[in-house]
C-alpha cells in the first residue's frame, strides 16, 4: 500500500485534489506537511523512510506567511547579482500588500536554499525532485539546458544587466521585440512585452507605483501600456537587478480571433492534458481575465501531424528533468501552425481544474502513473 | 483549527481572542453564546467565509470584530444593519473582496452606530464610495479608512471633508492586483 506525504501549504486547493485522486484508487490520504512546518523545523522529512513512501513536494503559492520564511531564508545566501535585499528581521516586519512583487531574486535564493536543506533529508523517492524543482524555478538556466539538447526555445539575448544595456543587446542583436521576465516570476509575473522601434512601448502586467520617493511594482490584471522612457527604463532595471530572462518576441498563431499558446502537462513522459490560452494582450495567462480556447477546434486545426511533433517536443523538454513525474509546459505556436518553441516549463504547472486527459484529472493521472 | 468553539467554551470569561493562520478544511463555528467575548480578530485566508462563520455566534459582548480577506457581502451587510452583534463600536474588513457591493447592499437600510469603519485594502470604487457617503452611518463614525482602495483623487478629497476622521491615503488598485500563483 502505498503511502504519500504532500509537503504544500495546507489551505491550498491542490491539497484536496491530491487527496481526492488518492481516494478514487482506494489509497489512504497523503500525509499533509506544511511548509510552515517544514521551513520552522518543526517536521523533517528524514521520518519518512518506510518502503512505499513518496513524497510530492507542491507549490508554496499564496501564503503571505510562507513567502517571508522564504525570503527570510535567502536573506543570507551569497549572490553575485544586483538583487535588493532584504534582512530577516525586515522580512518579518512586511505586511501584506496585494501584488506586491517582492524582492524576487532574494525569495529564489531562500527557496533554493530550502530545497537544498530537504533533497538532505530524503529518504525516499519523490514525484519531483528538489534540484529539479529549483532548476524549474529558474528560466535561464531552463532556456540554456533546453537550447543544448536542441529543444526549440526563442532566441535568448544572454544575461542583461540593465536598460541601456538591453536596447544596446537589442541593436546588436538584430531584434527589435522582445519578452522580459523575471528569472524566478511565474504566472506572467513580472513579465514585459517591449518593444523598441522608433518608439518604445512596454507591454506589461507590472504595475508600476511611486510612493515616497521609491518604486514599488505590482502584479495588475490590468495590462499597462507604457510609453515614456523614464517609467520604461526604471521598471526594466528594477526587473534586471531581480535577474532577468529577455527573449526575442515571436509572433503567435491565432485562434478565435486571439494569439494563444497552449499548457501542456507531460505526465511519466507523456503529454496529456492541456488547455489552450487565448489572449488580447501578449500575455496569456488564465488568471489575466484570458479565456480558455476551444481544445477541439484548436485540435483540428493543428492537425494530427503537427500536434504529435508538438506533444514528442514537450516529452522531449520534460525528459530533460529525468526525476520529474510531471511538469507543466508552456508551448509557442506560430502562425504557420508548425514551428512551436518551448516558453516554460513549470514544476507545479499542474493545476487545471476540470481538464480531463482519458477520463482523468492531472492528480489522478500522475498517482495512476504511479501505482504502474 | 476549523473550529472556534472548543476555545470559546474553555474560557468562558475569555474577552479577546486574536486568530492567525489557516483554517483546515471547511471551517463550521457551532451557533454558540459567549457572553464575554470582547473583541473578535481573525487573520487568515480560507476559501469559505470566516465571516459567514462569526455571524453564527452569538456574542452580546462584542465591541470590536475584524475579519481580514473575507468577501461575504451579508455578513458585512447583517453586521453594519445592526442585526448582529448589538455592542458593536468598531468593525474592520481589511482587504474584503466585494466592498462596492457591501454598500449597494446597505444602500437603502437603516444603519446602526458605529465608531470605527476599517476597509482599508479592499475593493472600494467610486461607485460604492457615493453610495457610502451618503449613508447614515458616516454621521456616527469617529473613524473611517478606506486607504488603499480603488478611490478615484476627487471622491478621496470629498471624504477628507467629512466630519470623521478619515484615512483615504494612499489609494491603489488592488482590485486589479493578483498575488502571483508559483507555478
């Protein structure tokens, strides 16, 4: 019989759908840890030695509490970069500020950290690694191990330090569009559309608000245009200082009159299910007010052909993070319905609700795969 | 915890009680009486209401409640009716997620008195903000926030001219901010 832990924050969604594809197969419920446990010490993950355990770590998401824990563990980790940084005595000062996009590369560093100190006490196999997890987490490294197995990735401009730098990176290199984005952001985080032709426009979800003399950025449903150099080049380099993954912006298919790209979950090296997302903007996060495309039409338009080279490049990009189970993966078409690239790959991409691959959810797939 | 009662029943002549955290599950308060209870703060986030669940007990004694990320329209509806909660002076509802709607709620109802009205971080438009300004309640108030709202300069200078204390400032736009999923 097997036995599952699930390390999450324990009010979070995810938990329940576990536990019900756990119940679909008769299986006992997965032992919830908490991160805030886990983080304070409170619980190690060494007492999980018996055969037949496996954990899944989930995501840390949407716990104000967790988050400065987080940043709180990154607070003393070395960096080479230009990161803002926080101390844990002023982490555990901040309060709750809807939005707020805080201190991104200092919360990767305390992650990274924490999974460190975990892949030590394991035990037993996971669903998905702890290194995996923290690689998942960080986009250039991600576009650097996909660009060397040969997976189909949008051109990277290489490491950008700042905006001049960038326009200078962005003459150079011949491209005139690219997407910025927060190494360690996900969920359109972070993320901006700029262009630079004869005139600049940042296409971005990033809410940009002047308080007190400082700049603080916010994660907006709101998509926000800007068109004046100053805010332009003091979102950018407040952005690059958090580390950066700037690539070229490619132009996307079409489906019911909106550019999309489609989540792919590859589950034990299959793709299975996904879900298409429609966008008016460049960003097309479901979360954004964007709408889910119409699998079926999107299916028959791509064609058999195309969407089975599309699904063995998705198999081909999650293999490359061989102690994953499964992954969430963010796939660009372009408008010849053929070439596609890899945008993202997403360790706790998993959550989509009501989307049902041979009569299954995410959850109950993944634990099927496993019981196999 | 997904239940307040044992705590309440423990110490019946407990007058504060502040809560931080999760709420496992469904959380579900037993309707119970606490005569003493003084002062009601719950800090936490749970995909059923905490407030749907406190408007189910009964506490006579009650003179402050604040309830953080909360979005039940008539539970902060009943309260500001004065139907519950009869000792009630000071009522907060930080970051709520429908306020507009709680003022087209109470639009045509009479108000109880209250001395403090905490929204701040909520979701207040221009829209609700008119009918609020308008309301009854206002000429009672000692205090009112609705700082980091959705508040547009002109209705925030409107409110400055209130006889009530009030904090406006800054306004944001919360409504339309997300905490980033970590996918």
């Amino acid at each position: 019989m097997l036995n599952f832990v699930i390390i999450a924050n324990p009010e979070n969604r995810r938990v329940g759908f576990l536990q019900q594809a756990l119940a679909h197969f008769n299986l006992s419920p997965a032992t919830v840890i908490s991160y805030a446990d886990l983080i304070a010490e409170k619980d190690t993950l060494e007492r999980f030695n018996a055969p037949n355990t496996i954990i899944r770590f989930d995501s840390p998401e949407k716990n104000f509490d967790i988050d400065k824990v987080i940043l709180a563990a990154g607070a003393e980790v070395s960096d080479d970069g230009q990161h803002q940084r926080i101390s844990a005595a002023d982490v555990a000062k901040l309060e709750f500020d809807k939005g707020q996009i805080l201190y991104p590369r200092q919360w990767y560093l305390g992650w990274q950290y924490l999974l460190q100190q975990w892949e030590k006490q394991l035990h037993c196999p996971t669903m998905n690694h702890p290194q995996d997890i923290a690689v998942m987490f960080d986009k250039p490294r991600c576009h650097d191990r996909f660009s060397r197995h040969n997976i189909p990735v949008p051109r990277s401009l290489g490491k950008i330090y700042n905006y001049d730098h960038l326009r200078e990176q962005m003459q150079k290199q011949e491209c005139d569009r690219v997407f910025v984005k927060l190494s360690h952001g996900s969920a359109a985080s972070g993320v901006v559309a700029y262009r630079a032709m004869r005139f600049e426009s940042a296409i971005t979800t990033v809410e940009r608000v002047r308080e007190n003399g400082q700049t603080l950025l916010y994660n907006s449903r709101k998509i926000c245009n800007y068109t004046k150099t100053a805010e332009i080049a003091d979102i950018i380099n407040i952005l690059t200082a958090e580390g950066v993954q700037v690539e070229e912006w490619l132009p996307k298919a079409h489906l019911q009159g909106c550019g999309f790209d489609v989540r792919v979950v590859v589950i034990n090296g299959e793709a299975q299910h996904i879900v298409v997302r429609l966008g008016k903007s460049p960003m097309t996060n479901l979360h954004l007010g964007n709408e889910r495309g119409d699998t079926q039409e999107f299916l028959a338009k791509v064609g058999i052909e195309n969407w089975a080279l599309m699904k063995q490049t998705c198999e081909a990009a999650a293999a490359l993070f061989p102690n994953s189970l499964y992954c969430g993966i963010d796939l660009l078409i372009l408008p010849d319905w053929k070439q596609h690239m890899i945008l993202e790959i997403n360790a706790f991409g998993d959550l989509l609700p009501g989307v049902i691959w041979n009569g299954m959810d995410t959850y109950t797939s993944e634990v099927k795969a496993i019981l196999e | 915890m997904s239940e307040i009662s044992p705590i309440l029943e423990a110490f019946p002549n407990l007058q504060v009680l502040k809560l931080h955290g999760h709420f496992d599950g469904n959380p579900c308060f037993k309707p119970l009486l606490h005569n003493c209870l003084k002062t009601l703060i719950v800090e936490s986030q749970s995909y059923i209401s905490i407030l749907g669940q406190v408007c189910k007990l009964n506490l006579p004694a009650l003179e402050y409640l604040e309830v953080w990320n909360d979005g039940y329209v008539g539970g902060a509806a009943s309260i500001l009716t004065g139907q519950l909660f009869p000792n009630l002076y000071y009522l907060g509802l930080p970051s709520f997620e429908n306020t507009d709607k709680i003022m087209e709620a109470i639009a045509q109802s009479p108000t109880r008195r209250l001395a403090v009205l905490d929204l701040h971080l909520g979701e207040l438009t221009d829209k609700g903000a008119e009918i609020l300004i308008n309301c009854p309640i206002i000429n009672y108030l000692h205090t009112l926030n609705i700082a980091k709202n959705c508040l547009s300069e002109k209705m925030t200078q409107r409110f400055l001219k209130l006889n009530c204390q009030v904090i406006a400032q800054p306004q944001g736009n919360p409504r339309d901010r997300y905490y980033a999923l970590y996918e």
